[in-house]
C-alpha cells in the first residue's frame, strides 16, 4: 500500500506537470488562433482595397493573384490552429490512459512511453510527452505483456523490453486511479467497461483493444483486409479505429476523409457511428447504403424497392411458395453466374442489340448503318460502349455541320417561296433549320443513348434472348419460372432491389462512372447479407480502392451463408494480397446471454464469452395478446428501474413493429424505429430486427417468439441477431406455443 502511494503522488506529480503544458500550449494555440484570422482579415481588406475587381481586366487578375499566397496560409494555419485546439482540448479532458516503460536494445535506459488519444508535443525540451495510440511504439501496450517485445517504426525493427504496463482511468480532467496492468487485472478493467451502460453512440475502445483487434487496426500490408466476427467481437470498432489509422499514417500515404467511404447497413447504423472519428480526433467519413450507390450510378434515377423494403417483403411474406420463387429469383440475380451473363450481354450489344440507322440529311444519305456500326467497333476496345457512342455521335455531327453551309441557301429559298411567310421568310427559314436539327438530333440519340433499364428488360423479356448468353454457365432448375415472375415484376414502374442492382451493374459495364474513382478505402459492414452481384458493382465503381470487409456469416437476414463467402469475396475483388482473421470472442454480451444465443447456430460455431456474469435469459408464456402487452410493460418499466438507458423491444418484422406500438403507446413512454430516421438510442424502444443490426440494448426483449412466427433456418439467424443485441438482460415473450427453435433460459 505504501508503494502504492508513493506511486501515485509521482504520477500525480506527473500529471499535474502535464496538465500545467496543455494550458501552456492550448493558450498559445488559442494566440494563434486569433493571430491568423485577424491576418486573413487584413488580406481580405487588402485584397478588396488595393486590387481592381474587374473579372475582365488581366491586370486585375494579376493584381488579386498576388494575394492568393498569404490567403492560402492564413486560412492554414487557422485550420492547424482550430485543429490542435480541439486535440488540447480533448487531452485537458483524458491526457492519456496507458504507459509502459520500454528499453530498446540500442539504448540503456527505459523511457517512459505515456500513450494518449494524441500526440503531444514539448517544442521546448523537443521530445513527444504523449503518443497518439496509432503511433509504432504505442503497439507495445497493446501486443505484449511485461519482458520481450518490439515494434516496427518507420526507421526499421525496435526490439526491446517492457518493464512495466500501466492503465489510468482519467475522466474529465481528474486523475481517478492507475493500475499496473498483469492480463488479470486487465481482464477486470476491461469487464468494469464493459459492464457500463449503452450509449446513444458507439463508444470508441482505444483504452481496451485487444491484440487481435490491434493486428488488424495497423494491417497495411493487405489491400483487402476480411474479418469474421461473432455478434460483439467488435468488428464496427475495429473497422472505424482501423480509418483513423490509416488517416494517421504517413504523409506520403495518409488518406484523407474524401478518400474513404463506409458501406452501413441501414441509416441509423450511420448515426450510431458517427462520432467515433471526432472522438479520435478525426474528421468524418462519408457513410453511405448500398441504395445511395445505386442512385449515383443510375443517370435517370429509377423508381426502385429500396434493399430494406426488400429484406422486409421477405421477413413479412407467410406464402411459403411465394417466397421461396421471391428468393430464387433475388439469388439467381444477384450471383456470379447472372453477372457473367450481363457481361456476355454488354459485350454482344454493338454486334447485335443497337440499331445502327442511315443518317439522311439534306436528301442525302450521309452515313449507313452499316458504316456506323463497322466505325464503332473499330474504336479502342479499353474504353467504354458509352465513350465510344460519344465519339460517333461526335462523327456524325460534324459531317453535318460541314453540310450546313449548303442546306441554309435552300432553306431560305424555300421559306421565300413559301406564300404564308411572305415578310418574315428569313426568320422561318431559321425555324426550319432547328425543327431540321432538333429531329435529326433526336432520331441519333434514339440509338446513341444507351439506357440500362431498357436494355435489361430486354435481355429479361425476349424470349429465349437470356439463355443465349447462359453456354456453360449453370441456371436453375427452375429458370422459365424465375422469367416469368420476373417479367411480371418489370412490367411495375418500381424496380425490384434485385434488378436494379442488375441495371446498375450493366450501367457500369457500358457506361462510364468516374464519381467513386478517388476512393482509396472501402470499408464494408454486415457484408453476409451481400451477394456476388454487390461486390461486382463495388469493384467497377471503386477501381483503385483497398477494402475492409467485416462480417459474420451467422447474422444473414433471409439468406444462408457460410466461410465460403470470404473465398468468393477474394475472387471478385482480386485485391493482390488478402487476408481473413477470425474473431471468436465477444465483449459484448454477459456468458449467460451470449451461451443462450449461440443455440441457434450451428454446434460446430465456435465461440469464446468474456467472462462477465449477468442474469440468466428468461422465455416468458403469457395466455393472451392482452397479457402479453401488460408483461412487456411490465420488463421494460422494471428494466429502467434498474438503471437500463436502452431498452429493445425487437419484432421480427415492421409490421408487427407498428401494431405492437399501437397497442403500447398510450400506456407507456416508448419510440417507434422507422427506416431513415434520426434516433438517440436512448430509452424504450420498438424496433424490427433488420433495423436492430449492428446496435446494442442494455435490455432487449423479443417480442412473439412462438413457433408461428419463428420455424425455419432463417428464422434461426434472426433470434441470434435479436438475442445478440442485448448487453446486460434478455428476455423472450410469446403466446401459443412456444418456438421449436428455443432451448434452455428460464421459463416464466
């Protein structure tokens, strides 16, 4: 105990001494801060003072360019300024929350190494008192306990020797307490985290990653980095801490927020994850759904089922054969062997598929078909069936505007013979010559223009026309069913999800989309719920883009997945150099929940439970609709009374979502969670299941677990993602009969 209190007023003292340098250092930022924005003013009076404003006067260009330069470092330096402001700023709030002392072998001493949520400077003294937790050395925290370890810098491999590992807990600028950090005491720190309460937003875990977890946050070797995880292994962490690596790394590589995009499963997964980045000290990234990739891809923009009304048809549908054709359908499109099909119907369009007219002008034939077509497919076979419509297009109308010179002397004689036009003959003579050109414009783009939607329907709706392209590829047993039910979908003016993923890739086949080509970084959540056909799409409208990919293959909604997903994944986006690392342990659920859960995979799923204890899941009966409204009341008021901030009640559709809140509303304080909408994640809430993916609920209950809602295998991965969502306490309610499908819990 005495060693431990001289310790701590050393690392008070310290702290202290740490302190005393961010309010040194965040006055001085404050100074310059002021410094170059009153600088920026003064350019700006000066500019508007002493330079003409003439756009059109080369002198006046001259004289504002000679202002560009201070411009350009006054606006600089205040964003480097406003920058270390709020780094200062959040370090005033936590400074650091890890040391270890680390000898190298090239050295005598130990140092110690303070690691934080930044990088803190001493310009005076020239030495770093904290290191951002990106930084080479801090990967000592996190990979090695006390004795051997090393790490790799920029200048080369640092081994060495840790002598000691040591965790703080600093809130809001106090210092609390520190402890040396063995694996079991880790291990406590780690579960006293976890046993807190959900927030409205996913919490950043930089004090709390896990060796595995760091591997893959620092991998750079890998141009498509693959992680399967359980449900709360922490595959979102990782995903996000990884872009705020990558954003850290050095200036000949460093992204920025422009070169990254996140693929999220719905919407408010987007809101759930956006402040990890700021927290880290980051700005943030774009986030996006698949259906916001569709759109920008698409020049007309299409009518289409959105992919959340799509898995939510599925849920819904109780016509067993119905839905199976629906499925059938979806899976025959969105996999490999249609896409090879609409990559043999792409290519087989200018030989067979487009019309080549004559082009008559001024009573001439000026191009045949023929001609037109044999010009195109003599064109540069690298660039695209749009681009090379674009330059005969280009062809065409220069030949006629050449011709011009020679049609407008006839069409003035024709407009002054023209007895209805015996003053303004000159002005109808123009008239003619647009009307002219306006049709003859309209008739080359009739078959210049290339429309997907069209042509997909095509390929779906002529006979015959589908299995032409299909030699050697294997179809259903079923295929002239799946055209028929598909055929009676097209002819609705909304597209199917599934078709117009197809169109999008055909777009992109013939088309051109250079929107996305900046892109350096894709990063994929929920990716079992994924079909070929997306990751097609995804390596056309990111050529030049590496990947993070997380998924777990038990969390598929309405689709069966298995390992194989990562081969095929691998396969389409040929990344070069890959890799998968397999996360079996979740931090997530209490052992009690997470060993309930884990029935409703496969026995050969293997799994590893954080050793953190809570109530065991209870199945609760009630004889009626009525009775079973009043105990979810019931659980949900006395999960608040037990201190729960976020309490699910997750349906297993939206339509049981909507008529369970109408039957609450009025007797209890709750939210409804619709598709699209802003939500604080933050008291008692109902929530269909596909909307619950990838969130948390300190209490969850799952509504209607009866053998008539929950039967099949897919219904199986379902309650794994109901039951899953839950931190601390579970509970399942149903009337009837209780599913088949549920084993074990406590029933009441």
């Amino acid at each position: 105990m005495e060693n431990y209190e001289h310790e701590l007023n050393v690392e008070l003292a310290h702290y202290n001494e740490i302190l005393d340098d961010i309010h040194e250092q965040l006055d001085d930022a404050k100074k310059d801060n002021y410094n170059s924005i009153e600088a920026l003013r003064e350019t700006n009076r000066d500019m508007w003072e002493n330079a003409s404003h003439s756009a059109d006067d080369f002198d006046a260009a001259a004289q504002l360019s000679q202002f560009y330069q201070p411009l350009a470092s006054n606006t600089f330096a205040i964003e480097f300024s406003v920058k270390k402001v709020q780094l200062l700023e959040r370090l005033l709030q936590s400074a650091y929350f890890a040391r270890i002392d680390f000898c190298s072998v090239s050295k005598e001493q130990y140092e110690k190494i303070y690691i934080g949520r930044g990088t803190l400077y001493n310009d005076i003294e020239e030495r770093i008192i904290i290191y951002d937790w990106r930084s080479p050395i801090a990967s000592l925290f996190y990979r090695f306990e006390t004795g051997n370890a090393y790490y790799d810098a920029p200048g080369g491999h640092i081994a060495g020797d840790i002598r000691l590992k040591r965790q703080y807990e600093i809130k809001k600028g106090v210092f609390e307490y520190f402890f040396d950090a063995d694996v079991q005491i880790a291990d406590e720190f780690l579960r006293k985290m976890l046993s807190k309460n959900t927030s409205s937003k996913m919490k950043t875990i930089v004090e709390t990653i896990q060796k595995d977890q760091d591997i893959a946050i620092r991998d750079v070797t890998h141009n498509l980095l693959m992680v399967q995880g359980i449900a709360g292994s922490g595959k979102t962490s990782i995903a996000l801490h990884r872009v705020a690596y990558l954003k850290y790394q050095g200036l000949s590589s460093r992204l920025k927020s422009s070169d990254i995009i996140i693929l999220s499963p719905n919407t408010l997964f987007e809101q759930y994850i956006s402040n990890i980045l700021p927290e880290l000290g980051e700005d943030e990234v774009k986030s996006v759904v698949f259906d916001d990739l569709v759109t920008s891809s698409l020049p007309d923009k299409p009518a289409f089922q959105s992919r959340y009304n799509q898995t939510e048809m599925l849920i819904s549908c109780t016509a067993s054969a119905v839905k199976t054709l629906q499925k059938q359908s979806m899976e025959f499109k969105m996999s490999r062997a249609f896409s090879r099909i609409l990559n043999r119907y792409a290519d087989s369009l200018p030989t067979s598929h487009i019309v080549f007219p004559d082009i008559e002008y001024d009573g001439k034939t000026v191009f045949t078909g023929q001609y037109l077509k044999d010009r195109l497919l003599q064109m540069n076979g690298n660039i695209s069936l749009a681009v090379k419509m674009s330059h005969l297009r280009q062809h065409i109308f220069d030949k006629i505007h050449e011709m011009r010179k020679d049609r407008m002397p006839k069409l003035l004689r024709q407009a002054r013979e023209d007895p209805e036009h015996p003053f303004d003959w000159e002005e109808y003579a123009r008239e003619l010559s647009i009307k002219e050109s306006t049709f003859l414009a309209q008739k080359i783009d009739e078959f210049i223009k290339l429309d997907s939607v069209l042509l997909y329907k095509k390929l779906i709706n002529t006979d015959g026309l589908l299995r032409s392209f299909s030699e050697e590829i294997e179809l259903p047993n079923n295929m002239d069913e799946i055209l028929f039910y598909s055929k009676k979908q097209l002819a609705d003016s909304t597209l199917q999800n599934e078709d117009v993923l197809a169109v999008t890739y055909l777009q992109l086949l013939i088309g051109t989309n250079d929107t996305y080509r900046h892109i350096r970084q894709v990063v994929v959540d929920e990716a079992q719920d994924y079909y070929d056909l997306h990751f097609d799409i995804l390596k056309r409208l990111f050529p030049n883009a590496r990947y993070t990919i997380l998924g777990d293959i038990n969390q598929t909604i309405e689709k069966q997945e298995n390992m194989s997903l990562y081969e095929r994944i691998t396969e389409i986006l040929q990344p070069g150099s890959s890799c998968l690392m397999v996360m079996n342990k979740s931090f997530r659920c209490t052992k009690e929940i997470l060993s309930f859960s884990m029935q409703f995979l496969d026995d050969s799923t293997v799994f590893e439970s954080f050793n953190r204890s809570g109530d065991m899941p209870q199945v609760i009966e009630a004889t009626e609709m009525d009775l079973l409204d009043e105990k979810i009341i019931a659980e949900s008021v006395y999960s608040k009374s037990q201190g729960y901030g976020s309490i699910g009640i997750i349906c297993k559709d939206a339509q049981e979502a909507e008529s369970l809140y109408s039957r609450l509303k009025d007797k209890i304080t709750l939210h409804l969670v619709h598709s699209g909408e802003n939500l604080n994640v933050a008291g008692v809430f109902i929530i269909p299941i596909t909307m619950s993916k990838g969130l948390e609920f300190d209490s969850v209950l799952i509504y209607g677990v009866d053998k008539s809602h929950y039967y099949s295998a897919d219904d199986k991965k379902l309650l794994y993602i109901a039951s899953t969502r839950a931190l601390h306490r579970l509970n399942l309610f149903y009337t009837g009969e209780k599913s088949l499908l549920i084993q074990g819990g406590i029933e009441i």
